[in-house]
C-alpha cells in the first residue's frame, strides 16, 4: 500500500517530530512517575520536566508567571473551566460565529442556565470586526471569548484590537489557540490577551490528551472542581492559588513530556519559517483548484491572515462522498462535515450540503503531496460532471 498522503493536520498534527516520539519513549521508561509530591529522585526529576515545561510555555505566549501555565487534558477541558468558572446568570458572554463546539456548547450551556450570549458574525472575508464586538460590551458583560484562527476557513482573527478594546472595558478577553498556538506569534501582553486556551495534538505537534491554559494575574476563575493536588492534603478545600487552582489529580506526565518535545522543536526549526512553508504549500493548493471546473472554495480569495486550512466542495456531491473517494482511490486523508463548527458552516450556507472538505497542511507535507491532492480532486471533479 501506498504512503499515506495526510491532510488532517487541523484536527491532530500527524506525523509528529521523531524527536517527540524518541523523548515520550524515554520519559516514561525512566520518570514516569507522580511529579514532585514526593522527595525520592525519580519524582523530584519529573517534577522537573513539569516545571520546566510551565516555564517554557509561559515563555512561548509571553506571560510573567510560570505559575500561573495550568495543565489540562486539551483546549476544550480548559475552556470549560474558563468558562463555567468566570460566568454566572445574570452575566453576559460576547462570542463569534467563528468558533468551534468547544466554546459554543458550554456558552449554550450555560445560555440555557441563565447567561445572555451574543455571537457577532465573521465578514466575507472570514473576519471579525472588533468594533462589532466593543459594541455589543455593557455593564454586565463578563467575558469576550473568540477563537484566535478558524479550524474552518483558517482566517487569523484580529485579537490585539479586540484586546485592546476588552482592556478598555475592563471584560476578561479569553482566545482559543487550538490551530495558532504553534503556528503564529501569541504575545499576552501585546494582545491584551487575559486568557489563552491551548492544546498540544495540533500545531504544537505533542501528543493528544494534553492542553492547558495561561491566565494573566488579576484574573481568578471559580473552583468548578475539586480533588487532590498532592500538597497540603489536610485542607479541606481545593487550594486557590495557581497552579493548583485550575489542576486536578494526576498530570498526564507523558504527554507534558512530549508537548516539550514539541515545543523545542518548534523553536529549532523557528516557527515562522514553518508557517511559511505551510502557507507556501496552502497558496500552491488554492491556485492548483480555484479555476478547477466543478470545485467551490470558500474565503480563499487572499490568504493574508489565514493559516493552512482549506474548506472546498465539489459541486454536486456531499463532502464526506468526496473525503471518502480521496480517501479509498487516492489515499490521501481529510477531514469532511461541519468540522465542530456548525456556525461557520450556517453562514457559509453549507449546513445542508453537510459541510465541507477541509485539508489541513502541516510542516512534514510537500509540495507532491499538494499536486497528488490537486489531480485527484481535478479527477473528481471532472467524474462528477460525466
């Protein structure tokens, strides 16, 4: 069987870098063990990458304090704790018509129990104005929460300008990182970012099952949870201080491990130049399809701004027949449907077509793979029209 062509890299980064691989293998032969809750060597030792690990990624999104890297299982776990930890009845969320399931279902949520939610629609460019969201900001406004770049359409949203206007209103200003963390700069401080969610599968190109958040000081969120920390056993309560405030049992030490793994990857190769790439191959894609006879793109006209996710349909057939052709005659992997984004799709008009298909290109793909994917969805095209 031939090599798997993959373009899925928008749900989870495949391959990751051997050197992840190689230091996930080793971590958990020699150290995998609970971090730092006891004073024998092995665990004082992983301790040590758990901490140097919550250096790094305060580092990597410039915040102030290590302590305040919260781990978690993935994006979606930490932005359930935001969530649910800072809104209340009576309060009031502004979020997008961008964002995945993963805001949108605990905002429902928690809509359903009492909290007013707006949802401000992207453009047909794909964006978001922030001058749409300061509008919709009054006094019982508690929270702007926006996903920073579309696992969808892959458009960058300008979260430095809502910042600066949350900043201004003194609201919490939260972004999802889940496709950007790894990918793009993310700088707090310049941002005015007061919480960013991330997680580490993606282009952060760790494993799955671990994420986590970076909550700027000033901002406490609400215990919805409760259990052991392995310090200070005999209080009754959980411990209000960070990290301990938002971390619950057990890390999942293995996967710290390989997110660190990842990230000096990142760092060694340089993170604009992998984003160049992608791009470079994502622009190659969209000039290989956009005059294809039979194939819709969507928010393709210009990728300035865009990461390298790319929405497209074959005229006439549903996505997953197209993914699944891709996929059995040509062997090359995607992601087809409405992508946990359901909003994006309503706008775009593509609810009832069942979505889209969505290539998503990482830094080990190649500009053969991208011709493979160009012929193949030209073959398809071309059948569906006979």
């Amino acid at each position: 069987m031939d090599q798997i062509i993959y373009l899925d890299n928008g749900a989870t980064s495949f391959p990751k870098p051997e050197e992840v691989y190689l230091y996930m293998d080793y971590f958990y032969r020699n150290y995998g063990v609970n971090p730092g809750r006891s004073g024998y060597d092995l665990c004082m030792e992983t301790g040590e990458v758990v901490e140097n690990t919550r250096k790094m990624m305060t580092k990597f999104f410039n915040g102030t304090d290590p302590n305040r890297l919260v781990f978690s299982y993935n994006s979606t776990d930490a932005l359930n704790l935001i969530m649910f930890g800072l809104l209340q009845p009576g309060d009031h969320a502004v979020s997008t018509t961008v964002e995945h399931n993963s805001v949108l279902r605990p905002l429902y949520h928690l809509q359903r129990d009492g909290v007013e939610v707006e949802f401000v629609p992207f453009d047909a460019s794909g964006f978001v104005d922030p001058d749409e969201i300061e509008k919709r900001i009054k006094k019982n406004t508690k929270l702007v929460i926006v996903n920073h770049a579309s696992n969808v359409i892959g458009t960058i949203q300008p979260v430095g300008e809502i910042g600066r206007r949350c900043r201004k209103h003194g609201v919490v200003f939260a972004i999802d990182a889940s496709q950007s963390a790894g990918k793009i700069p993310i700088d707090m401080e310049a941002m005015n970012i007061d919480i960013v969610a991330f997680t580490g599968h993606k282009s952060l190109l760790g494993p799955t099952g671990i994420g986590g958040m970076y909550v700027r000081e000033g901002i406490d969120i609400r215990h919805t949870r409760a259990g052991g920390t392995g310090v200070r056993s005999a209080v009754k309560y959980h411990l209000d201080e960070y990290p301990y405030r938002m971390e619950y049992g057990t890390h999942n030490v293995v996967g710290i491990a390989g997110l660190n793994a990842g990230i000096k990857w990142i760092l060694d190769k340089g993170m604009g130049a992998l984003h160049e790439h992608e791009m470079k191959l994502t622009d190659m894609l969209r000039k290989g399809l956009k005059d294809v006879d039979g194939v819709t793109l969507y928010v393709q006209d210009d990728l300035t701004d865009h990461i390298s996710v790319f929405l497209f349909n074959v005229d006439g057939m549903e996505a997953m027949n197209t993914g699944t052709i891709l996929d059995v005659d040509y062997n090359i992997a995607c992601r087809t449907g409405l992508h946990c984004a359901p909003l994006v799709h309503e706008q775009l008009g593509l609810t009832e077509k069942h979505g889209g298909v969505r290539f998503g290109i990482g830094p080990f793909n190649t500009e053969e793979h991208i011709q493979t994917a160009i012929q193949a969805v030209r073959d398809i095209a071309a059948m569906q029209k006979k």
